[in-house]
C-alpha cells in the first residue's frame, strides 16, 4: 500500500525538528478534548470550523479556499476505505487530526455513510481550525499582531481566551505534517523533507519562515504547488535565442525548499518547434523532467532519480532551430502527478468497479488529471 508504510509509526513521536515545540501541543495521536467548561456557549464548546468562523470569519473563508480545507478529499477517503483501523489512524493525523474526527469517521465506516460527507460528521472537515489551535479545550495562537505579546490572555474571554505561542510563527510549527522522519528516508532523504530542506535554505538564514510564504500577513491560505501564481512567484524563467539554438533555462528564485517539494508533484519544461503557420511539428518535442521519482517494489521504496532544484539552482533546455526559424517552450506543472499515474490508477486497476472507494479515486482521478497547468509560454524566433 503505497505510502502507508511511510505513515505508520510516525505519527507518535515528534520529529527532532520539532522537539523544541510544547510537547502538550504536538503529542500525537492527538487526545480527545474532553468536556468543556460548563459555561460555555453551545458554540464555544464546537469543533467544528464553521462556529469558529462566528468570531474568525476572514481566516474561516481563508481556510475554505485552501487545501487544508480539502485535506479529507475523495482520494483520501476512497484509499481509508481500503484499509485497516490502524493505517487510516495513521493517514488522520494529519488530514484529520483530531480524535473526535478519526471517531467520526469510524462511526461513518460502521454505518456504511464513509463514503458520502454528509456521513462524516466532523471528518469532513480535514485539517481545520482545532488541528492547529485546540488541545483538551484550550486554544492556542501565535503572539498578539501589534505588541507580539505570548502567554495566556484575559481567561474571562470567550471559550477562556487564547495561550499566545511563538512556536506558531517558527517553521519547526509545520513539521509535524511536512518533515517524515530520518529513519524513514529512501536514499537518505524522507519523501517529505520540507523543514529540512528549509533550514538549508537562504530563506532560513534570511529569516524568512514557512509562514512567511505559505500565511502571507497570517492568512490562512496555504498556497502551494496547486496554484499557479504561487509556483510563477518563486521561478525566474530565462529564454535565449542563440544563433544555432533556443535556451530555456529556469531557475528557482524564491523557493524556500527543494522545487517541488515532497514526490507528489511534477514539472517540465518543453520545447517544441513550430512550423510555417506557427503550428507545432509533431515529433520535434523535446523536454526535461524536474522531479523526485520513486517506486515501491515489494513493499521497499526506490528512488529512480532526483531532478527537483535546490534554493538558487537551475535546469536548463537546449534545441536546435528548425527550418521555421520559431520554437514554442513553456513550463507544464503536474501537481499531482504521483497519485494521477501510480496511487490512483492501480487502485482502480484493483478496485471492484462499482464500489465506493472505487468510485471515490474515479473522481480523485478525474482531479488530478485536471490540475495540470503551464507557465511562462513563449515564442522565440532565430536572430
């Protein structure tokens, strides 16, 4: 089963990134919150993202558009659906972290209603507000904006007010979910690697933070790999037109970690030449595949190969003209290329056809063969 291996386990410990965070805060598999203050309202006492949206609505409609938000999708759900108790525990701790959501599901899964969101009660949630900022009914929260003052705030505030820690604006903050374990490494690196990746970083010594690029003014948006503007933003593209040849050459500018980060995603850069009309000339396609390849054979992971670009490095394309003198190179970006061509489409070769985890990775499917895009096309002519 793909990548369970690598989740099992994992999620009981803290990572050693992250060991200088309130072990209270990260223990994982979290605990369940237990009873709430008797005085509180119906809505302080929720869980559920929507009643924190009451008071905290610009980070509740921040967080809609995220994949935080989306982290309980079909694809997730139709493989638990494939598994056992215990390794879909281990795939909640961080798409569905709290222990009243992993209850929740169980309960749909015994009910048969897994499959359907309105049957997840609080599952379906994924990775809200109570991931990050509840622990046993008390909330968390970075420092105060104006004063960066940390510590408890007025205890006769709603819901018994906030502990302000500064650990919610450090990186070590997101190592929970996005840096797996040394002793987990395939070819010495963790499939995902971000804070460590990170830390090499100029960005690290520039004091820039996760938080810096992905919760721009504290936003809870969480751009990534999936959305365009956020991949342009970190990428300088550089287009040559040589007297005997074209160059692409593209360099990663303002990407705090490997590009692309984690095995999942894809990206590549082509070329192709044009004929008279400036349409393309079939079979004059040329390309290079910036990616970390892996396999699982017999249940060991293999790294095929490692492409991706470290903080300021660069791939480079080079094709020759053709006789049109005009050559077309863009930048195609699969995020989740992973799941579209080696999870979800052996799944389905396994998968009765009629079932419902099988119907839940026909539409994960469908989204991610939909979620490629291109960046930075371009028409070079010979000097």
């Amino acid at each position: 089963m793909l990548l369970v291996g690598f989740l099992l386990g994992l999620w009981g410990a803290v990572t050693v990134l992250a060991q200088r965070l309130p072990p209270e805060f990260w223990r994982q598999p979290l605990a369940f919150q237990g009873e709430a203050p008797r005085a509180w309202t119906p809505v302080e006492r929720s869980l559920k993202p929507e009643d924190c949206g009451a008071c905290h609505a610009d980070q509740l409609e921040a967080w809609r558009t995220s994949l935080h938000a989306k982290a309980f999708s079909p694809g997730l759900v139709g493989q638990l659906l494939t598994y056992g108790d215990e390794e879909a525990a281990a795939c909640m701790q961080c798409h569905a972290p709290l222990a009243e959501q992993r209850q929740a599901f169980e309960t749909a899964r015994r009910n048969d209603q897994a499959h359907l969101p309105a049957g997840q009660g609080l599952a379906a949630a994924g990775n809200s507000c109570g991931g990050c900022h509840l622990r046993g009914h008390r909330r968390f929260g970075p420092p105060q904006r104006d004063t960066g003052a940390v510590g408890q705030s007025d205890p006769s505030g709603p819901h018994g007010g906030v502990m302000r820690v500064a650990d919610f604006e450090k990186s070590e903050f997101c190592a929970g979910c996005h840096q797996f374990p040394q002793n987990q490494a395939v070819n010495g690196k963790p499939l995902e690697n971000t804070v460590v990746e990170w830390r090499a970083s100029p960005a690290a010594r520039d004091g820039k933070t996760c938080q810096s690029c992905h919760m721009p003014d504290r936003k809870h948006l969480w751009r990534g790999v999936h959305d365009p503007d956020m991949v342009r933003s970190g990428l300088t593209p550089e287009f040559v037109a040589l007297p005997d040849k074209v160059r692409f050459r593209l360099t990663s500018t303002g990407i705090g970690h490997a590009f692309p980060t984690y095995v999942t995603p894809k990206a590549i850069m082509n070329g192709v030449a044009l004929d008279e009309a400036g349409k393309p000339l079939p079979g004059s396609e040329v390309s290079y595949v910036i990616q970390r390849r892996v396999e699982s054979i017999d249940g060991d992971w293999v790294e095929r190969s490692d492409t991706r670009l470290a903080p300021g490095q660069a791939a480079t394309l080079e094709m020759s003209w053709p006789k049109s003198g005009a050559v077309q190179l863009w930048l195609e970006v699969h995020p989740d290329d992973f799941y579209d061509h080696d999870v979800y489409d052996g799944l389905l070769r396994d998968l009765p056809g009629a079932s419902p985890a099988a119907k839940l990775i026909a539409e994960a499917d469908h989204r991610a063969e939909s979620s490629h895009f291109r960046l930075f096309e371009t028409v070079l002519r010979r000097p």
